[in-house]
C-alpha cells in the first residue's frame, strides 16, 4: 500500500484537521515545528499526491490540498505493517509499550477492558511464532 515519512504524517495531520488547505496555509500552520521553505513543502505534497494520499483542486490562482484517507485508516495501516514486520510471539510487546506510554482515560481503559475480554473468550494458550527461520530469535536453538 504506502509508507508515510515523519515529513508526511506532519503534513496528513494538517491536511485531516484543516481539510482544502492552499500550499501556503499548510506552511503556515507547520512553521512553528520545522523550518522547511515552501518549495520542500511542495515537493512533500507532490510525493503524496504520487502516493494517492491527497487530492487538490484549484480554487482561483491558488491549490487547496485534501487528504483522500481518513486519520484513522491510516494510523491502523501504520500499526498492521509494525505487527507484520514483527514476530507474532513479540505482538505484546508492541502492545505493552503503547499501553504504557499512550495518554488514556478511565473511560479508554474501560473500552480496552472490553476488547481484552471479548478477545479471551477464544484466545489460544499460547501464540506461535510466524517468522522464517533464522529472522527471529525464537529459531534461535534451531539453526
């Protein structure tokens, strides 16, 4: 599907929160976390439109950009490529850290809760590890 850069998920961030933005407006709203001119932006906005992330149309002399993918599609994108990057067996891992670190409500735990629970019901005993041999620590003894 695509990869986003760190550039790019700044410029989507704009894009899903001030849709039909001019080239201008977003380089205005990104000015106080990078220094980038105008023209880099341009060129980030140029890739994604490549990519098919983002559409525009002319209004008057100007371009105003639109992303064509919601937030949340692409942030569930970015999370399944790290899990099928990663051996199944090391998935907790992943999902501790972010556990952890991620800013949460006693409401989000509550929702959490629920998952977990729905999820037991039918969860194996333990998970085995999908990676081919000599990519994962757990082939370790077998090579």
């Amino acid at each position: 599907m695509y990869e986003l850069t760190d550039a790019e998920w700044q410029v989507m961030r704009v894009l899903w929160s001030q849709p039909n933005q001019t080239a201008q407006q977003i380089h205005q709203a990104l000015q106080t976390s990078n220094d980038w001119t105008l023209s880099t932006l341009k060129t980030i906005l140029f890739r994604l439109k490549g990519k098919g992330l983002i559409h525009y149309k002319r209004q008057g002399r100007a371009f105003c950009y639109a992303s064509c993918l919601s937030e949340q599609v692409a942030i569930e994108h970015a999370f399944e490529t790290l899990l099928e990057r990663s051996c199944e067996r090391k998935h907790i891992d992943w999902m501790t850290f972010l556990l952890k670190k991620a800013a949460l409500s006693k409401h989000h735990i509550e929702l959490l809760q629920q998952v977990l629970d729905e999820r037991k019901i039918n969860a194996p005993q333990t998970i085995e590890c999908n990676c081919p041999k000599g990519q994962c620590i757990c082939h370790s003894n077998e090579i």
